[in-house]
C-alpha cells in the first residue's frame, strides 16, 4: 500500500508538471500567433493558429485560422477545415455553416453563401446558448442583419427569451437606433435591474450621435413609454439619467422630484443631482435640489447636508455672478449667520466659516466681523493642525486685504511651522512668497518660490514656477525695478478685489512702458480680470493677442488653454474650443495642461469631429468596440 500510494504520488506530480509545460506552451504560441495575426504577418500566423486551436478547441482561434487562410487567397483549404470540422460535429453546428457562407462570400460566390447562412440558421437547436453562439459569430464577421434575425427566431422559438440585449445591440451596429432604443425599453419594462446595463450601452451609442438624431428620438420614446406604461418606474429613472447626461439640470430635477412623490424613497438622488449640478456651476438648480430636501421637515436625514449645501451653493452663485450686489451680499451674512447658529461651529462647518469670513471680508468689507467669526472658529475644540491652519489662513489673507502684511506675513509664518508635513504648509508658502512679491520683496520671493518648485502638490509647484520665471524675466532688465513693482501692485489690488483700480495700474504701464516684456503679462492680468467680471468676449480678445503676438512667451500656453476654456464653458462656442485644445496639443506638447487639453478634445471630437476624419464606418466601428483614438 506504501509503495501504491508513492507511485501515486509520482504520477499525479509527473501530470501536473506534463499540465504545466503543456499551459506555458499554449500560451507562447497563442501569444505570437496573435502577434502575428495583428500585424497582418498570416503566413505565418496560420500555422500557429491551427496548432493552438488543436491545442485548446477554441472557436476563435479557429476563426483567425479560417480568416488567415482566407487572407491567403487559400480558399480551398479553408473550405476543407470547415468541411472536417462539420464532419466531427454531430448534430452539425451552426457556427461552421456561417465560417462556410463568409468563406463563399469572400469569393463573391454571394448566392451560395446567402444559402449556407440560411442552414446555419435552420440548424440552430432550440436552446439559448445556440442562439447565441450563431448570432455571435453573424456579428465577428460583420453580418449584422443575419444577427438580428437569429435573434428575432430565437425569439419567436424560445418560450420566456425575448434576446433584448442582444437584439439592441445588433440594431446599434445596423444603426437602427429607433429599435435599438425600443429593446434597451422592452428589457427595462422585464426587469429594472437591468438599467445600469442599459445606461451603460446607450451612452456608447449617444458617443457616436453626431447629429443628435438619437437624442431627440430617444427623449420622445421614453416620454411616450412614461405615458404608457406610468408603472415603470424605470423609464423615470433612464429618463433622470439622460438629462444629466445632457447637463439638463432643470429637467431632470423636475423629474426626480415628481418620481419622489410617488416613492417617497428618491431622497438620495436629489441630493447626488444638487451635487452634479454645484460641480457643473448651476447655482440656481442645486439650491432648488436643496431646497427641496430640505423643505422635507429637520427629521430628514439629509436635512442638516441639505442645509450646508445650500449655503455653500449660494456662496459660489454670489462670488461668481453676483459680487457687485451688495444687498444679496448682506442677505447671504444673514443666512450665514442664521445657518452657522444652527449648525454650530464644529469641524463639520469649517468650511462655512472660512466662506462666511471671505465674505465679510473681501466683499462686504466688514474685515473686524471676519476676523471675530474666525477667531470664533478657532475656538472650536480637538482641530487638527491643518484645520487651525486653514482657519489662520483666510485670516491672514484678510489682513492681507486690509493692508496690514507684517501681520499677515506673522500668521503665514505660523502656520507654516505648524504643517511641515502636509500639503497645507506648502500652499501657504506660497502665500507668504506672494506676499513677498506683493511688497517688492522681488528677490526673497523668488528664492522662496524657487524651493517650492520641488512641492508634491502639481498645482503649488506650477503656480511657483510661474510667479517665479516672471519675477527673473523682468527684475533685471532695467536700470530700475519700477514697471515690476507697479504689477506687483496691481496684482496685489486684484487680490483685494479691487479690479478698476488694478487696471488703471495696467494701463499706466503700458503707456509708461509700452515695449517691456510684462505686455503680456499685462495682458493676461486683464484678461483674468475681465473673467471675474464676466466680460468673456473681451477676455478672449486679450488672450487671442497674447496668443498670436506673444506664443513664444511663458504666458503663451496658459492663454491658449484660458481661451479654449471660456470659449467651451462661457462662449458657448464648443467648435471653436475644440480646435483650440487641439492647437494646444500641437504647438504646446511640454504643458502642464497637455492631459486636461487632450482629455476635453477627445470629448468635444465626439460631437464635432475633425473637418477630414477616417473614414465613418471606422469611426463607428472603433467607437462600438470601445477603442480609445
């Protein structure tokens, strides 16, 4: 029995080494055939092919075999392989039939082929995965319509299986996107489960929806299914999903609200759409999401968020579209105040503080008020160094604001000390290196700006380089350092939020100084300038100077990328920002906007694709399958 059960032992472990050897030699082969497959190389990927489908019976291997052939003009040979296989298949399978009918078409011998697609079809056993198998390979050979109807057989054939997925997605490559929509219904109508999936599936289709022909479709056939069929809640929800996927904001909150007063359970959607809606600047629309929430009563769980938000939303809607309106500016202290009472001062509302006290400050200019609402903050109990240290920022920046930098210049010091370690402590360098250059400190700061080149965080170390490289490229270029001190001055009244006097400083520059190298420094101090007061169109023209007179300057990239910016979210002119970040690509490779640039471009060339792109199908193709390009 020792000796069996060692020999045992033995072949058990002589196999498994046997199985091994045997998976590593597989994978080599398969490894280089498909190389070989890819680059077009079939001479020599057949061989290797019908060893590795010997090896593994895989299907596709076979048919990369079957194609190599085919490639190979060796059609004969083909047809053979087809025929041996369909000889060891009993009942006969229905994939060899249309590897035989593809063959035969490739040879223009349409009519026979037309025949053999037929039997495949009528040799398909009555079971689901042998619909599949059929239809999967109509479609790997492009024969999208015979797909659609294996599925439509498949359909009629099999009790209970209506093949709505697959039938969407054979209508997608037919392009049918009206019965393409109908099915992805047709599956929400069996089963709500399936909505990711649809989402998933329809978003690939809308990349490829030029002309937003399926948009405007796809809106009336969920509307009239809405209408139909009131009892599915999951058209509501599809519907939600495709005006956020249109930024529609109000139309989708209209809609998540009537939805919550049937279900009483849609409390957290509303809250994800005021979220969405904030992230994409739509003030007014994440206020009512808000609002809404909290209209629900203070025994509402998303009450006190609701609450929060609401504030902060309104806070971003003054800063950027009212801040000349001093009358909203004091009602908005008023809710900050009622707010922060009811929420209390505590690490959850830090936030809240800092925006109440810059509102104070820097637009109300109540800086004694500001400063009393921080120190009230920093009152609050156990804060970690980087919240005390955040808290003591704003604060600085208020002093910087009301003219006092030694103080400011003390609390940055402090704070810096308390936040070696984390991303806070060199931010705030930044700050008091700033304020340095502020003060025509020009040499200290660019020392200090220098080190911070080196930070870990992207944004401190670019926003260093540049404050840097535009000190060293102007400090010395004159007798005097008086041009640079009257754009640090500038610079300093834009902080403050003191924009006509910042420009009078500008243009007293350039008239003093009209051949200095800060003309497009000058510039672009406008065109930011001209931004926050929401001039865009007179924005872009200072920028498009700066780009065609002075593309070799430093400031060169940041006006382009600037300029693609307000053209896709302010012009409203998404065309002419696509080119633009495409321009970025090209003529500026080495910039720190190089990934955002490309990443905006691809998503625009989906909607505005380039004036001589492939060919379509192989846009559509590529896009279907989901190849990056």
């Amino acid at each position: 029995m020792k000796y069996l059960l060692i020999l045992l032992f033995i072949f058990l472990g002589l196999n498994e080494s046997f199985g091994q050897q045997k998976q590593s030699e597989v994978q080599t082969k398969s490894s280089l055939a498909i190389r070989y497959y890819n680059a077009k190389d079939f001479e020599k990927a057949m061989p290797l092919l019908k060893e590795v489908h010997q090896l593994t019976k895989s299907s596709t291997y076979f048919r990369y075999y079957i194609n190599s052939l085919v490639e190979l003009k060796r059609f004969t040979e083909a047809e053979k392989e087809i025929q041996n296989a369909i000889k060891k298949q009993k009942p006969v399978r229905p994939e060899y039939l249309v590897h035989w009918g593809w063959i035969l078409k490739m040879q223009n011998h349409n009519d026979e082929a037309d025949r053999k697609y037929q039997e495949a079809i009528d040799n398909i056993q009555p079971n689901r995965g042998s619909y599949l198998t059929t239809a999967n390979t109509f479609l790997s050979w492009g024969e999208y319509d015979l797909a659609k109807q294996t599925y439509l057989k498949g359909r009629e054939e099999l009790e209970g299986e209506s093949f709505s997925y697959e039938l969407a997605r054979s209508y997608l490559y037919l392009r049918d996107y009206e019965n393409m929509t109908e099915e992805y219904l047709n599956l929400l109508a069996q089963d709500e489960n399936h909505l990711q999936r649809v989402q998933s599936s329809l978003s690939s289709a809308m990349r490829l929806d030029i002309d937003n022909g399926l948009r405007n479709r796809f809106r009336g056939q969920v509307l009239t299914r809405i209408q139909q069929n009131p009892e599915v809640i999951g058209y509501n929800r599809l519907l939600i999903w495709f005006f956020l996927q249109e930024k529609k904001f109000p139309g989708a909150l209209r809609q998540s609200i009537a939805l919550d007063k049937r279900t009483a359970a849609e409390d957290g959607q509303i809250a994800q759409l005021g979220n969405m809606a904030l992230n994409n600047k739509e003030y007014a629309e994440a206020k009512k999401a808000y609002a809404y929430l909290m209209g629900k009563g203070e025994e509402s769980p998303y009450y006190p968020q609701a609450y929060a938000l609401n504030l902060h939303a309104s806070y971003l809607e003054y800063v950027n579209e009212f801040q000349d309106e001093t009358e909203k500016g004091s009602a908005l202290a008023q809710q900050f105040g009622d707010g922060l009472e009811y929420l209390h001062y505590g690490p959850a509302t830090l936030n809240l503080i800092q925006e109440y006290a810059h509102l104070l400050a820097f637009y109300l200019n109540d800086t004694q008020k500001a400063l009393d609402v921080l120190e009230q903050g920093l009152e609050i109990p156990q804060l970690k160094p980087e919240q005390i240290g955040a808290l003591k920022t704003e604060k600085a920046d208020i002093y910087v604001y009301a003219d006092d930098p030694w103080e400011a210049m003390l609390i940055y010091s402090q704070v810096i000390d308390a936040n070696k370690k984390n991303t806070l402590g060199d931010e705030v360098k930044l700050k008091k290196a700033r304020l340095g250059y502020y003060m025509g400190n020009f040499s200290w700061a660019k020392a200090q700006l220098d080190v911070l080149k080196a930070s870990t965080s992207k944004l401190t170390a670019n926003d260093a380089m540049e404050l840097s490289m535009m000190i060293g490229n102007n400090l010395n270029l004159d007798t005097t350092a008086v041009p640079l001190q009257m754009f640090a001055s500038a610079d300093l009244l834009f902080f403050q939020n003191r924009e006509e006097e910042a420009m009078l400083v500008l243009d007293s520059i350039a008239d003093s100084y009209p051949y200095h190298t800060l003309v497009d420094d000058i510039l672009f101090r406008k065109a930011k300038i001209e931004v926050e007061n929401q001039n865009y169109a007179l924005a872009a023209e200072y920028l498009e100077t700066i780009i065609t007179d002075f593309s070799y300057e430093l400031l060169g990239d940041d006006a382009l990328f600037m300029q693609a910016e307000i053209y896709n979210y302010n012009l409203g002119e998404k065309e002419k920002a696509k080119d633009l970040y495409k321009q970025m690509l090209t003529s500026y490779p080495g910039s720190v906007f190089i990934e955002e640039s490309r990443a905006k471009y691809r998503e625009l060339r989906e909607i505005y694709p380039d004036k001589e792109p492939e060919s379509k199908e192989g846009l559509f193709m590529r896009a279907i399958e989901g190849t990056e390009f």
